[in-house]
C-alpha cells in the first residue's frame, strides 16, 4: 500500500512538472504560427509540433487524473445542480464540435436536481460526447436526461447511432488502457477515468449497447 501510494505521488509529481513545459512550448508555437503566413513552410511544421504538443499534453493530463483519483488527491466540490441546466451548457457549448454531417440532438423534458460537482460531470459527459463523434460515421448523436421510472435517480446520456460495442468490449471499456481502435489517439484512459469521477460523485456509468447499431452512455445519479 506504501508503495502503490509513492507510486501515485511519483506520477503525479512528474506529470505537473512535465504540463509546465509543456505549456510553454505549445504556447510559443502557436504564437510562431499566427505570425507565418499560410504560405510559409514552416508554418507547416510548426502546425504539425502543436498538434503533437497538444496530444501529449492530453496523455500527461490523463496520467494526472489517474494519480489524483488513485491517491486521492482529486478535489470535488458538489452543490445543488439543474440537470436541465447542465444539459442545456453542454449541448450549446458542442453544436460547434459535432462533426456536421452527424444529427446533433437533445432530449430534455421538465428537471430533475442533483447534488454533484458541476464541472467534473461536464468532464464525464463530454468525454461521452468525443468518443460518440470519434466512433460515430453517420446518422445522430443524442444529449439528453431522464428521470429513471420507480427510482430516486436520474440519468443523463449520449447516444449515438456509431460502431458500438461487442459483448467482450462491453466488459473490458472501463479498464484502464482499454482502445477500442488501437490506432487511435489516446492513452486508453478516459473513461476509467470517468468511472473514478461518477463513483466519487456517489454515482454509476450504465453502457448499452450493440455492436453496429450504436451505443448508450448514462451518468446515473441520486436526485433531490
């Protein structure tokens, strides 16, 4: 247990010293860029160091979240929540981001309260929302809550119309390192990251889904 709590501290550590210059090389880089014109060369590489900048900044970041939630170290702060609301920030903050040619909807009736910390919900969701747009070639996405008939939860979901899972990818998603795409970008971490936020947040992820018909991301929460 000692050794499992050095090792956590270790990541940590030197994933908050890796981020600042990281930081600053992405920051100068992309200052070099708004300053070529799109004929320059150069341009070309320097665009092309940014998005491996910014890739690995992600990954680093990753491993950040891993560490905190391992150590505990992850801070939350929960307070009284409109799921109307957030669902209403979230589907605003990404008609942009959905690819166009993909059917961007919501599916919001009412609202329920929840007690949860805001922003790493939006995180949870949004991470949602990025792996429907990646797996998701044609036909719709969906944002939307619901408030789970004969309980005291409420759900809130992406789905989408994508690749989907098989039974055996169904099991292992939440694993840690688990792609889907093996030569997709991405460590493999964010949504066992996602299931160490829910479970802080007194939560469950519910998957359903069937291999090339789609997939169903729900954030089951307690409601008031």
């Amino acid at each position: 247990e000692a050794a499992s709590r050095a090792k956590s501290t270790f990541l940590s550590n030197m994933s908050h010293d890796i981020r600042t210059p990281m930081n600053a090389i992405i920051g100068f880089t992309t200052l070099a860029v708004s300053q070529l014109d799109d004929r320059d060369r150069v341009k070309d590489y320097l665009t092309k160091i940014l998005a491996s900048g910014n890739h690995l900044l992600s990954l680093i970041n990753d491993i950040l979240e891993v560490s905190r939630l391992q150590s505990g170290q992850m801070k939350f702060e929960k307070e009284s929540c409109s799921v109307k609301e957030l669902v209403d920030d979230l589907y605003l903050a990404h008609q942009l981001l959905v690819p166009t040619h993909l059917r961007f909807s919501k599916e919001a009736e009412g609202d329920l309260f929840i007690y949860t910390d805001k922003k790493r919900l939006s995180q949870v969701i949004t991470n949602f929302l990025t792996n429907a747009c990646k797996f998701t070639n044609s036909g719709y996405i969906k944002l939307g809550f619901k408030h789970l008939r004969g309980t005291d939860e409420a759900a809130i979901f992406v789905e989408d119309s994508g690749i989907g899972l098989s039974e055996e990818e169904q099991e292992k998603v939440f694993s840690r390192f688990f792609k889907q795409d093996e030569f997709s970008q991405g460590a493999g971490l964010g949504l066992s990251i996602c299931q160490g936020i829910v479970q802080n947040l007194w939560g469950r992820i519910a998957l359903s889904s069937k291999q090339g018909e789609g997939s169903r991301f729900s954030v089951v929460l307690p409601v008031y």
